[in-house]
C-alpha cells in the first residue's frame, strides 16, 4: 500500500508539472540536469514530502496505446544504496485512469542493481519476467504479456520514469542518474542540447564543443577526424551538424549512439568506432568505410600510430 501511495502521488504530480529543459519532457519533484544526465533523487529521511521522488515525464503521439508500444527502455545508474521499493520503474499512464508500472532491476525481486554502473534495461516491451509489469489499481505481478491480455487497447496518454523508493533503504534515500531513454523509435537524452532531437539554442559550434567534453579528444577525432591525424575533428562536426539542420535532421542519433557506446564502458578510440559504427550518419565514415573509400589515406594513419581503433576493422 505504502508503495501504491507514492506511485499515485509521483503520477498525479508528473501530469500537472510544467515543462523543464526542453518540450518533449518534463522533469518533476527533485530530477535535476547533471552534466548528460538527470538525477532523480528519493529523500524520506527528513519530513519533507517535496523530496520524496523525482520524474522525467514524456509525451506520446495521440492515439497510442498500450499494444502500440514497440520499445521502452533507458540506460541509467543506481548511485546510491541500489533497486528497490518498485524503483526505479517506467509509469505508463492510461486514458482509464489506471497506470501501468514497469521495473527496472533483476528479477524476479527487481532489487540488486550494480551500484555506480551504467546499465541498459533492455527492451522491456515484450519481457515476460514474473511480475515486471504492475497495473494498478488491481493486477500486481504480471508479465508484458499478462499485461497486454488486459490493457492492450488502451490509450497510452503519458510514460514517465520515477524514482521514489528512498523509504526501502535504511538510510531513507535513493539516487539515480538516467542518461537515455527509448520510446518506440525515439530517443532522448540530456544533455546541453537536450530533448529528443533538439539542440536546445546551441550552435553547431557550441554542440561540437560540448559533444567533444563528453566523449573526449581522442574519441570525437576518431569520430569526425578524416585527415592524417584526424585533427580536422571540430570543422567537420561542425560542417556536418549545421548541413543535417538545413535539411532538417538533428544531431539525436549522434546523441543516442555516444550515450549507448558509453553504457558499455568505452572511451578513447574505442568510443569513437563504436559510435561512427552506430550512429547512422555517412559522415562519420566507420574505419571499413574510410578504407574503402580512402585506402591510402587509411594506411598513412596506420603507419604514423595514429590510426582509426583496431576494433572497427
């Protein structure tokens, strides 16, 4: 009961919050921009009620509903004390009033994530772990496919993350960061550009230079770089980001693919191969491609060390 109160009040807050950051989410109670990501905070350890959860809430086109929903997951970090207490969890909202609660953690308890790791929750459309999705009020502990068999056809009119589950833990709090999150074929992330596809009033320019701090020198140049040393990184992003907004494209997939590669603990070279190999843009040619294309020029990198990551190959 305790926890079916708190995800009331977390649903009840995040569909009258006003909007942060950038139009397509909004963040509520205590979520935070940190650097890439946002920190959602869960504090029951004072008797202040205005910590007790934080929230990302998302919208959905008109006419989604529940069997409509292809992909939802989320790359995120437990930084304090773990999973627990039903959070962190996607809340999907329904046109019936009823809200559809998906876990994230291990089951079948959904407790024990790795502290201070980036994870990947996976798809969770489709998971049939026991007792991952919750409907509430009446149907706890279901599978997706449980879950569908119920709810199918109903209106989706909301989806959010929250975490409220700091009364689980002895020292009353919880922490999390989420980096990305996937919603049927878009995705966001948080950085200073923010949003899904959205660059936030930045530059071509100043995107560059922030989409350089986060990955890194070695992994931008190995991204954008096409000259002997792969120094020409800087004017090609530029050059590239401000051609894709003139033809109405967005820097996102570049965003959701460094966020990914990231999940996996790469950086360096490493960061930049795995990025150009799944970043969907021709412009950030993956090292068969550069061969191909340029097999002399390749071979010169080679031989001066300062060649693409091995890896790509």
């Amino acid at each position: 009961m305790k926890r079916l109160l708190f995800a009331l009040v977390a649903t009840l807050a995040l569909a009258f919050a006003a909007p942060a950051i950038a139009a397509d989410y909004t963040l509520t109670g205590t979520a935070t921009p940190q650097g890439t990501d946002v920190k959602l905070v869960s504090d029951f350890s004072d008797a202040s009620t205005a910590n007790d959860f934080g929230g990302i809430s998302f919208t959905v086109p008109a006419g989604t509903t529940f069997a409509s929903l292809s992909t939802l997951s989320a790359v995120f970090n437990v930084t304090d004390d773990g999973c627990g207490g039903g959070s962190p969890r996607f809340q999907i909202a329904l046109a019936s009033g009823k809200t559809v609660m998906v876990h994230f953690g291990p089951s079948p308890s959904f407790t024990g994530c790795a502290l201070n790791t980036w994870l990947n929750t996976g798809n969770l459309i489709g998971n049939n772990d026991a007792g991952r999705y919750e409907i509430t009020p009446g149907s706890p502990s279901l599978t997706y496919a449980q879950a569908l068999a119920l709810i199918g056809s109903e209106q989706v009119t909301g989806i959010s993350i929250v975490a409220d589950g700091g009364w689980f833990f002895a020292d009353k709090e919880q922490t999390v960061l989420v980096r990305s999150v996937t919603i049927n074929n878009k995705t966001y992330t948080f950085g200073p550009q923010g949003g899904q596809g959205g660059q936030g009033g930045l530059s071509p320019g100043q995107f560059c230079k922030s989409l350089r701090a986060s990955m890194g020198t070695a992994a931008f140049n190995e991204l954008w770089g096409t000259n002997a040393n792969s120094r020409n990184g800087m004017g090609k992003c530029v050059s590239t980001v401000a051609h894709a907004r003139n033809a109405g494209k967005t820097e996102q997939q570049i965003l959701a693919a460094v966020a990914a590669c990231k999940a996996n603990g790469l950086k360096g070279g490493a960061l930049g191969a795995c990025v150009a190999a799944n970043d969907g843009l021709a412009a950030t040619p993956t090292e068969a491609q550069e061969a191909k294309a340029a097999p002399d020029k390749s071979q010169g990198k080679d031989n001066k060390g300062k060649g693409k990551a091995k890896g790509k190959k």
